[in-house]
C-alpha cells in the first residue's frame, strides 16, 4: 500500500498522460523529506503519485489511482502526475531531477501505451493558474518551449535503451505517522491575521488561509510547535517593523507582528530543531501573500533571496489580504 492509500478514488483505467510539475521545494525537500511530509500533512491539499529528488523517487500513490494534483477535475482523474523536487534548490541537482522525471515519464509511456503528444504531457499551468513547473519554464525559455523539450526528450528516452529506473515505496506493513502507532503531526505553524480592525481564526498549515479577500491585512501572529519562527511585516508607505517571536494578541511587544496599519510585505525565519535536522536535515518556512483582491505571489522559502525570492512574501505598496505558511 502505497502512502496515500487510494484517498482521491480508483482511476478504473490506464492513464491518459502525465501531468509534470515543480514543487517549489527546497534543497532539503528531497523524497527522503516526501516520504515523512506526505504522512503528517492533509492529503487534501494536493498530492502527486510520484516525486522525483536527488535521494531517490518515491511513489507515494499507486498508478490505478487518482491523485489531487493540477487543481483540475479531469487532469485528477485521467493523468500521472510526476512531481520534480527541489525546484528551489542548486540548478544542476534540479536539472538532474527533471531529467530523471523526463526518463520516469517515459516509462510510464510505454507501460500504458501513451504517446507524447500536446494532449498527453501537460504542465501544471495549462489548466490552472499557477506558475508550476516554474523552475523548468525558467530555464527553458518560456511554457510552450517548455512543453515541447518535454515532449520530445520523452520521446528519446522512449526509443532509447534507458533501464526502468528505480522507484521507492512504502511497504504495505509499514505504520505511518498518523496512524495510532505515532501520532507525531509533524511541524505544524499556526498563524491568523487582523484585518479590517477584526481578528480571525487561526489557521494551521495549509488547512486554509488566513484572511480574507478583499479585506487589507494589518497585523499577523504566528507559533510553530517544534523549533522557534521569527517574523516581521512591512508597512505600506512605511518601513519594517522590528521582528517578534511570539503569539499573542495581548503582547504589543512581541506577540504579533503589526501595529494597525495595513501591511504590504511578511518576513518568516524558521529554526528547525537539532532533532529534525538530524533526521531531515534543515527546514524552511515556505508563504504566500495574495495582492488585495488578486492571485498569489510566489512562494517565499524564509528569508531566501535567490532563484528570484525577494526575501519576503508580497510587494511594497500593494496591500496583502490572504495569508498562507507551512
């Protein structure tokens, strides 16, 4: 049993073709990080059946089985999706990954007969409004061109003699974390917004946004239960506030991160415990922010200015009205 365990119902079929995404992951989100993050976050929020990283790939669902991946009813049901990691991390391990997920890709093709094609390898983005695969798009050229190296290595690796790589699994018999065996959540931020001079609820992860659309962000208050996060926002026309530490809507001082005025830009810095970076090695906080009343801007990885990160989520002078961490 694979580790998502038919959640998002059986296919009844072959797939059609393969959906490619990036995951906007970091140097450390590699299958060995899928493998535990996968088991103690809602599978609800989306899932591939492969992920493909320098370590190995995993497969966390099984291919007669959908997977909650594009965002998109049709892409769910009929496609492979193959997850290439580390999108955030050094260019030349995340070259290597695609080139793996192209050559998985290919297999894939012709265990189930597909035949690459515009209509069977899609992006992400095709059919959602995402940036997914970003890294990809970035390094060759643009989306179609994108979507055309994609088709046509597919099709190499196809008349090549490439050997059936070799996937990860989780045994059958193996107790994930969030059985009763162990019920560790995993590293779980909390965090809610004041908007509009009201406090809404607290949000964990990605089990929904804090805020609400329409309405400008002013202050922001974040925990975490393992390790320690620091923030600070940006005021519109202003400056910085000073960062805080803690999560409290009575501590001016420390518990929460504003001081009433709207905000245009968050800063989150995560401290992963001596524990988890021995296990898993260094963890990021990854945010957003959405423009009052528009789409997302990118992820943001802690205060990372490369690969095109700001080193914080949003844009000076545009109020921020939905907020989101994990």
């Amino acid at each position: 049993m694979t580790i998502c365990r038919g959640i998002a119902g059986r296919r009844g079929r072959s797939p059609i073709g393969i959906f490619l995404h990036n995951d906007a992951g970091s140097p450390n989100a590699n299958a060995a990080f899928y493998r535990s993050w996968l088991q103690t976050h809602s599978l609800e929020n989306g899932f591939a059946h492969y992920y493909v990283a320098s370590d190995s790939i995993l497969q966390a669902e099984d291919d007669a089985n959908c997977a909650w991946h594009c965002g998109n009813l049709y892409g769910n049901s009929n496609y492979l999706s193959i997850e290439i990691c580390q999108s955030m991390g050094e260019l030349n391990t995340f070259i290597s990954n695609e080139e793996k997920a192209l050559a998985l890709a290919a297999q894939k093709c012709k265990q189930y007969n597909i035949i690459p094609s515009d209509n069977t390898i899609k992006l992400h983005q095709e059919v959602y409004a995402t940036a997914c695969p970003h890294r990809s798009t970035e390094i060759h050229g643009g989306s179609a061109s994108t979507k055309s190296y994609f088709i046509k290595r597919i099709i190499e690796l196809m008349d090549s003699n490439t050997q059936n790589i070799q996937v990860a699994q989780i045994p059958a018999n193996k107790p994930t974390l969030n059985t009763t065996t162990n019920k560790d959540p995993g590293i779980l931020f909390t965090y809610a917004v004041r908007a509009g001079n009201k406090i809404y609820p607290a949000v964990t992860n990605l089990n929904d946004y804090a805020g609400v659309p329409g309405v400008a962000i002013t202050d922001v208050t974040i925990k975490v239960n393992k390790g320690s996060v620091k923030y600070r926002v940006h005021i519109k026309d202003g400056n910085w506030l000073p960062h805080v530490t803690g999560y409290n809507w009575n501590d001016y001082n420390n518990g929460y991160a504003g001081n009433g005025m709207i905000i245009d830009a968050i800063e989150v810095y995560y401290t992963t415990p001596a524990d988890i970076v021995k296990k898993y090695g260094y963890q990021k906080a990854q945010y957003r922010v959405s423009p009052s009343g528009g789409d997302y801007f990118p992820w943001q990885f802690d205060n990372e200015t490369i690969n095109n990160q700001d080193g914080y989520a949003g844009c000076f002078g545009i109020a921020i009205d939905r907020f989101q961490l994990f």
